[in-house]
C-alpha cells in the first residue's frame, strides 16, 4: 500500500523516489510468508502458489528509475498497452493448450493476420468489380465523363474500407470534455465524489473508490508519514 501511495503522487522528489526503493526492499526481504501461508492463489483456479515469480512483480523493480527519466506515473495511461495485450496475449492463450506459449501466440497471430489481409482483398475486390460496372454505365450515358472525380472517389471509397477494416474499434476517451461536462452539470445530478477532474493540461481519472473521500495536506503528510508533501 505504501508503494501505491507513493507512486501514484502528483509530486515525487528524490526522498520520496529513496521511500519507494525502500518499500520494494522491504516487500521482497518478506515476500516469503505470503507464499508460506497459501495467500498468494491463482485468480482462475483458486490454488496456492508456491513462488513469487510474477513479471509485475519485477517490473516493480524499475520504478523508481523510470520516474527519473519519464516523471511522475500518474502522468502516464496504460489503456493502450493493456488492451493491446489482451488482444495479443491473453486472447490467443485462452485458446491453446497452455503448452509452447511462444510458438502457438505467434502462429496464432500469423493466422489472424492473414485473414484480415484475405478480407482486405475481397473487400476491394468487390468494390473493384462495383466500380467497373459503374464505369460502364456511365459511359454509356456519358462518354466525356470526368475520370479524374471518379478516380478521386474510388480512392476515398477505398481508404473508408481499409479504416473500418484496420481501425481500433476501442475509442480514446476525452477527459477533458468529460470535466468539462461534470463542472457544467446541475448540483445534485452526478455522483459524489467525482473521480474525473482536470488543470489546465492535465486531466486525471480516479479508476477506483477511494477509502478516503475527503483529507487535508497537513493529515495526509501526517497519516502516510509524508514531511515534504
């Protein structure tokens, strides 16, 4: 919990960055009881785990040196790389035999791939064939048609197609419009508190309840032992 805390400050300084080096330390030197006492269970199944060999776990590691090169984390959204790993990932090894990870997810991948090529093809194909007979309809109507205008619509046509083909269907959310909406809503209309807030170029989305709805600096310093805060 005091990693959390720390990590998810607006402002960490280089005492705050040692204090978050700390705690790690300090969870890894005691790691061991959780796995001793059978707290650490696998979601899908409910069984204990006998080791702590977890990649978000070590990833921890690398924390404190990517906020001294990148910033503050709460800067950061992990939507992107999350959905894409579900998408890469979790999806195509919930459809395997858990065995060779590896090989299967790319194969898997391989085979996702080429249908949406083989459907990219027969979507131009047909709107190839749809555009011909068009063509000659005019020309008979028509002989002095404008070729360039057609040509100039068939590439829009197709640029529409490929976009619904290969576009994420995963919309990034506004949050500044989103404020923006909350600050104009009638007293009483949405929920309290509100976990959507924004100033001037930054925008922060709150994902969870907080236990504590309402504290000033001076007990937040007090209570999580925070002096510079």
């Amino acid at each position: 919990m005091d990693f959390w805390y720390l990590a998810q400050a607006p402002r960490i300084t280089s005492i705050i960055q040692d204090r978050i080096k700390a705690t790690l330390v300090e969870f890894h030197n005691h790691k061991d009881k959780i796995t001793d006492e059978g707290l650490w269970r696998v979601a899908e199944s409910g069984s204990a785990l006998d080791h702590s060999f977890i990649p978000k776990l070590e990833l921890m590691q690398s924390s404190a040196l990517s906020i001294s090169k990148l910033g503050t984390p709460v800067q950061w959204s992990a939507n992107t790389m999350e959905h894409a790993h579900i998408k890469v990932i979790k999806e195509p090894a919930s459809m395997m035999n858990h065995q060779n990870y590896d090989t299967q997810i790319c194969h898997y991948l391989d085979h996702v791939k080429r249908c949406w090529l083989f459907e990219t093809v027969t979507h131009l194909s047909t709107l190839s064939d749809a555009d011909d007979t068009h063509d000659q309809d005019l020309a008979i109507e028509d002989d002095g048609a404008e070729d360039d205008e057609l040509n100039m619509a068939d590439n829009e046509d197709a640029v529409a197609i490929l976009k619904d083909i290969w576009s994420s269907r995963c919309s990034a959310p506004d949050f500044f419009g989103i404020t923006e909406r909350l600050r104009a809503a009638l007293p009483g209309s949405i929920p309290h508190p509100v976990c959507m807030f924004s100033s001037g170029a930054t925008a922060l989305h709150i994902n969870h309840q907080p236990s504590i709805n309402c504290i000033s600096i001076d007990k937040a310093a007090e209570l999580f032992d925070i002096p510079d805060l």
